[in-house]
C-alpha cells in the first residue's frame, strides 16, 4: 500500500508538471519577440487575457492531440523506443563500468585496473554522437556487421546502444571507484576482514551495496543528459524514436510511419511545445525510475521519507 500511494502521488506530480511545462511554455512564445503579442501591439490591438486563455487551451489540445491523438500514438511509440535506448545504455554501461571501477578501487596497482580507469577518463570526454558515427563507419560501412541506418530487429539495437553506454560508462565507473574507496574503509569492513572473510565476499556481499548508491546518485540528475544523448544518436542511426518528432521535418518523419494526425495541430508552436513535453515526460519517467531503484536497494529509505516506526 506504501508504494502504491508513493507511486500515485508521483503519478499525479508527473501530470501536474507536464501540464505546467504546457502552459509556461506557451506563455514565454506567447510573449516572445515572434509570438503573438508582439503581432498584437504592431496592429495596436488591446491585450484580452480571455483571448490569450482561449488561445492557450487551443493550443494544448493540439499538443496533446499530438501525443495521443492517432491510431497508434506516436507519443507512446517515440516514447518507448527512446526509452528502451536510454534505460539499455544505462544498463549497459552499468554491466561494464560497474566491474571497472570495483577493479580500480580495490586493485589499484592492477595494470589492468590502471588502463581501465584511464579508459573511464577517456570515455567521459568523448561524445556520444561521436562514438555513433565512428562506429557506423566502421563496424557497419566497412564490416557490414550491422545495418547502417533504420530500426527493426535486434541487429539494429546493437550500435546505438553502444554508443550510448560508451560515454556513461566513464561515469559510473568513476562514481563506483569512488563509492568503493569511500566504503572499503569503513569499520564493519576491516572489521569482516580481520575475521577473515573472503575478498570477493567482503566486495560482493557487504561493500558493494552501499557503494552502488553514489552511482545512483549521479544518474538521477543525469537523466537529462543521457536523453539528449540519445536524441543525437537517433539522428545518427535514424532510429524512430523521439528524434524523429523532434527534427525540422518532424511531421513529415511522422506521416512517412503511417500515422494520421488529427487535423490543425501542424505548426511551430505546437510543434516546439511538443518537444518539450516529450523531453519534460522522459526526464520524470526516468528520474522515477531511479527512485524506485534507490529505496529497493536500500530498505532502510522508505517511501516518503519516514520510518515505519514513526507512523
């Protein structure tokens, strides 16, 4: 019941700020130097708040209808597949980077330990988008391992995902290293060490946990990194995802994938406020995710902040 009333609420909190990023963004074009006030006081025309309320309404039901208005929502299906890349590049990266920087932290005269930590620093300054064109050039135009462009089948999944975990990588590593050089020398550590308790289950069994949360940590505000990340390497791999409702040539992309759009939501205000609703619901989503990870992890944290025994 916990988790239900904490998921609700947090349900509720993702609508209400959907809909605030809907009105605010509205109102800055509104009053901008392109936006329809500044039409109205060219033609010396009075500002109506009924009017701009009118208009503001009109305006978010295009938008909406845009997200949720045809056959199949486009929304739902950018959504997900933009989602499946950034949720698969963080586990990716986590599979990778996780081990490394264990290894840097407690093998720190490890040749290899060294090389991975310095490929970690390498990693964090190299963009994703980068990666994404270096490895189309090569693992797809000269080896033909993978398609070069488009989205279907597992084949397509691979480069993406790959050149998204490669930068985040570098980062989860460095924060492990970190938490685990912190947690190594806590005293129910060298405590479980001096009775002898094995390396790998002293790591695995009582270090690694607590270490784990400054990864966390980090990827909470983070997220909005790694979903504009994962807009680039859409646009590289032409992946049909939330880069494709995003481009200049959004409602072409969109009609090419066989959705029909209800009629008068085409335009550049509808169209820009939908690029920021979509990028508003993927960074809550996201963080959610992270937040129901952190308390699962640690039992200790409860759902609203309160221990059970002070209710």
């Amino acid at each position: 019941m916990q988790f239900l009333r904490f998921f609700s609420i947090r349900l509720a909190i993702i609508a209400i700020t959907l809909f605030a990023i809907v009105v605010l963004s509205y109102t800055a074009l509104y009053f901008s130097s392109i936006g329809d006030y500044t039409q109205l006081k060219i033609h010396h025309t009075p500002f109506q708040f009924s009017l701009f309320l009118s208009s503001l309404r009109s305006t978010a039901l295009s938008v909406f209808q845009l997200q949720f208005g045809a056959p199949v929502p486009v929304f739902l299906v950018c959504f997900l597949t933009t989602l499946f890349l950034s949720l698969g590049s963080v586990v990716l990266a986590a599979l990778i980077g996780l081990p490394i920087g264990i290894m840097a932290a407690i093998k720190k005269r490890n040749i290899v330990a060294q090389l991975g930590a310095t490929a970690t620093v390498v990693a964090q300054a190299t963009p994703s988008f980068a990666i994404a064109i270096v490895l189309q050039m090569y693992l797809a135009v000269d080896f033909h391992l993978f398609p070069v462009l488009g989205w279907g089948g597992p084949q397509y999944v691979v480069l993406p995902l790959i050149a998204l975990a490669f930068t985040t990588v570098g980062y989860i590593a460095k924060f492990m290293q970190a938490g685990m050089n912190e947690v190594i020398k806590e005293d129910f550590i060298v405590a479980a060490r001096a009775r002898g308790v094995p390396e790998w289950k002293l790591i695995l069994r009582h270090a690694l946990r607590p270490s784990i949360f400054s990864v966390l940590t980090y990827l909470a505000p983070q997220v909005a990194m790694v979903i504009s990340n994962t807009y680039l390497v859409e646009s590289v791999f032409d992946v049909r995802g939330v880069s494709q409702i995003m481009n200049p040539n959004g409602f072409d992309a969109i009609s090419q994938l066989g959705f029909a759009f209800p009629p008068g939501i085409q335009g550049d205000p509808v169209h820009a406020i939908g690029m920021l609703f979509i990028l508003g619901a993927m960074v809550l989503v996201f963080n959610l995710i992270v937040d129901i990870t952190y308390c699962v992890l640690n039992p200790r944290i409860q759902w609203f902040g309160a221990s059970q025994g002070g209710r």
